[in-house]
C-alpha cells in the first residue's frame, strides 16, 4: 500500500463537503445490503481522497438510509436518473450478481468508472464482454476481490515465496451451514444468485490464483443434497497451477460444522491459516520452531482494496484487481458447474 501521509477512513458525522476539490473521487453506491453496511461503504470515504455522494436502492427509505449513513445527502430508485447526476465520478455495485452485467453497461454508457461486487458476472461470456467494452471506452473497471490487498494475505504470499521453499501443494477446505443462507432467496436463484458456491468461491479461487498464478487444469466433482434449485451443495476440486503447484479445494455448505482452512506445502516448511477469519497465520519449518503472524482484518474489510482503486483512479497507481483479473475465477466456477444445470456461456 502506498507510503506517506496515513488514511483516516471517515464515518459520516467526519464527512465534509469536497465537491469543490477536483482531487476527490465522488462515488454512486448502487445497493445497500449487509455487505455496504458492514464491508465495504465507509470504506469510501477517505480523507482528502474519496467520499460517497449517493445510493441507490429499490425502496427510496432505504435508499435514504443507506446515504445517510455513508454521509451522502442523495438518494435514489431509479438507475437511469442516478446515472444523470454529474457529482458521481465512479460507481460501486453492491447488487446480486445476476444485475451486474446491465448495470455496469448501463454506468459505462454513462462514462462511469465502476467497481462491481464479487462474482463479477452470473456468465463467464458476461464478464468477458464487460472487460473488452470498458476497455474499448477506456474506462476503468474494477472487482472486488478485495483479499489481495489485506496484510493477512500479502504477508502469506511473502511467506509463501520466502520461508516454504518451493511450494509444492496445498489443501483448501471450506464448510458451511446453509441453514443460515435460506433466509435469501435471491442467492439460490439461478438467474439473480447462482448458488452459495458461486457466491463464495470466487474469494477462494481467486486467492489461490493470486499466490499460485493461472490453473491451467482442474477436475470438479459436484452432488446436491437439499439447497434450493437443485444448487452445489459438496464441491471437490483438484487444480493445478502453471507454477507447478496442484492441490485441492473442498466445499461442503450442508455442514453442521463450519470450519475454514488453507494448508500450504513447500520444500522447507508450511503454513496454515482462515481464508474467512481473522486467525493468525502459522508456519511450520522443518528445521526451527514455528512462527505465528497476526494480521487482523480492518474494521472495514474491504477498505484496503478501495484505496487501491482510489490511488488508481487519481494517480495511475495502486494495484487493484481489475476486470481482466477476475476472468479466470469466472471461467474456472463456471466449468466446473457447466455440467450441473448451470450451462456454459
């Protein structure tokens, strides 16, 4: 992250008017669920560099909310006259994955800069075609894959390249209660949400791609047992990576159990941590003690990977994930549940 002057991140009673400064990213929010409320909207608002300025939401009240809380005065239901307003430089979408490939069209169409909520698209062709229009228009496009840009996970690939020796494989298993998800329908629509696997696999996949680099081979088991819409219930996956490391990646969201691990295998040592949690990493060499790293999550988790985008979007630096980065997460969900009632784009 880039050094110098600290980021103070602002709750709304902090949030001055900058409209007037040219140097401050002015941010629409399209959405207002859990995620804007707990993991991302404050994260907006950074001194001197970025604020929010409006909300959009189905219900104006709720829009209104939403605003208020993020220190913006605007609300909205309407995305064409959202799109209107000149004080919004860049748009985040927060919306379920199945409104992500329109609106981001429709914030292209209106020369908008935008980072869209993770998954990208519901379509590997989606997101494909959002990544070649934006950059036909020059205009910046970004996902929230925000892991790459916490300590936690920036020390474990410098752990990864510096203490494990040659990495030769890793574990990855994932267990949920999808109990706790049926509350939202929306997420086992195949159209609006996919299934929980398509929810959360993109966080783990894409981590996997950001230690390891591209995989170019996998093998994908799949049974349901109860989620609604016949979706992914236990998903096993074998991936191999073009840096030669292979491993496997096992969801079970029928679990009573939750649990969460990445175990990496190296030539000198390994490590072990929650991709999910706030746990500390542990590493294991085979010749000295073990080491723990504690790098907790920021009360606004994805405030670290805004500030990414932000420094892009006004300096050309930063190191964002862009929309191009996230293609091969898509690609890869997607082939592993082409033959499982979700077809292939």
């Amino acid at each position: 992250m880039p050094t110098g002057k600290p980021i103070r991140f602002l709750h709304y009673s902090q949030t001055n008017p900058m409209n007037s400064n040219s140097n401050i990213i002015h941010w629409g929010i399209i959405g207002g669920g859990k995620v804007v409320q707990h993991k991302s909207g404050l994260g907006f608002n950074i001194e001197d560099k970025s604020r929010v300025v409006a909300v959009m939401r189905r219900n104006m009240a709720d829009a209104i909310y939403t605003a208020n809380s993020l220190g913006a005065t605007k609300g909205y239901t309407d995305l064409a006259t959202f799109l209107v307003d000149t004080e919004i430089d860049a748009v985040y979408i927060a919306t379920p994955p199945g409104l992500h490939y329109q609106q981001a069209l429709a914030c292209l169409d209106a020369e908008k800069a935008v980072y869209v909520e993770k998954p990208f698209t519901i379509q590997a062709s989606q997101a494909a075609d959002l990544v070649e229009k934006f950059a036909a228009k020059k205009t910046p496009l970004f996902v929230a894959h925000y892991r790459r840009a916490l300590p936690k996970f920036r020390k474990a690939r410098e752990l990864i390249e510096s203490k494990i020796g040659t990495p030769l494989e890793f574990e990855l298993r994932l267990t949920r209660n999808i109990a706790t998800d049926l509350g939202h329908p929306w997420l086992f629509d195949p159209i609006l949400g996919g299934g929980k696997f398509f929810d959360i696999a993109p966080h783990y996949l894409d981590i996997l791609i950001y230690f390891f680099g591209h995989i170019t081979a996998t093998q994908t088991f799949v049974r349901h047992v109860k989620s609604p819409n016949n979706g992914a219930d236990i998903v096993k996956m074998v991936l191999s990576h073009a840096s030669g490391v292979i491993g496997t990646a096992n969801f079970n969201f029928v679990s009573n159990q939750p649990s969460d691990k990445l175990s990496i295998y190296g030539t000198n040592g390994e490590l072990h941590f929650s991709v999910a949690d706030n746990g500390d990493i542990l590493w294991k060499g085979f010749e000295s003690a073990e080491e723990t790293f504690c790098l907790p999550f920021p009360a606004c988790v994805q405030a670290p990977m805004i500030l990414e985008v932000v420094n892009y979007l006004l300096e050309k630096t930063g190191n964002p994930c862009f929309g191009q980065d996230a293609l091969e997460t898509m690609r890869i969900i997607e082939n592993s549940l082409k033959n499982f009632g979700r077809s292939s784009a």
